[in-house]
C-alpha cells in the first residue's frame, strides 16, 4: 500500500511468516481463540523479538478477514498478534466518513468470526 506508514513498534530480529501449517497437537488462533484441531491447516507466523522466539498460528477465517481490510482501506496498521480485531475496528471508523457503512460492515464481519469460534465450541 503506497503511502501507508506505520509506526508499529517492535519488530523482530528474524521471522518466518506466511507458510500454510497443518497442526500436530491443538491449538488455538492467536486472534480470535478459535480452536485448530489435530490436522486442520493455518497460516504460520515465527520471529525473536529482544531475543525471544515465539510462534502464532492463525485460522484461515481470521487471515480473509484480515485481506477483505487491507482491500478496503489505504493503510491499516496492525499492531501486534492477537490484537486484529481491534486493529481492524479502530481502522475502519477512522475510514467509514470517506466509506459509510464501512465501519458496520466491519462489525458484522467480526460477529460472523465470534459465530464461528462458537459454533467450534459446540463441535468439540
């Protein structure tokens, strides 16, 4: 995104992102908490920040998510794993003057990812 500038803060020393994993043992999104079963696929992200490592694994609902903001805004700025929601809600209502409705479609998409992970919940 041309013109887009994000005083983002810390950023890791070395990373890995992007890569498609399948789990081994359960895990959960780190955005929405939504539960990733033995042998379900997500995206993979590993860096070391101030020397230490970490790893976040997020659900291909959380990932689309993310893609239909960056493809409806300029510049999003995404602060930090686990807060994508937020992120994407403080964004969308700086936008929704130049977009009406923006910001309202934004939260219904956010409610269709809390409907989601409760309908998960039932499941397991």
């Amino acid at each position: 995104m041309s013109g887009c500038y994000c005083d983002d803060g810390d950023h890791p020393e070395t990373y890995r992102h992007g890569e498609v994993a399948k789990s081994r043992k359960e895990y959960r999104c780190c955005e929405c908490s939504k539960r990733l079963p033995v042998g379900s696929a997500f995206q993979f992200f590993w860096g070391v920040w101030s020397g230490e490592a970490a790893t976040y694994r997020t659900c291909f609902d959380c990932v689309a998510f993310k893609n239909w903001c960056e493809a409806h805004v300029p510049c999003i700025c995404w602060n930090s794993f686990g807060s994508m929601i937020d992120d994407a809600l403080e964004a969308m209502r700086e936008y929704d003057d130049d977009c009406p409705g923006l910001y309202a479609e934004t939260r219904e998409k956010v409610k269709a990812l809390y409907a989601t992970r409760a309908a998960a919940k039932l499941e397991a």
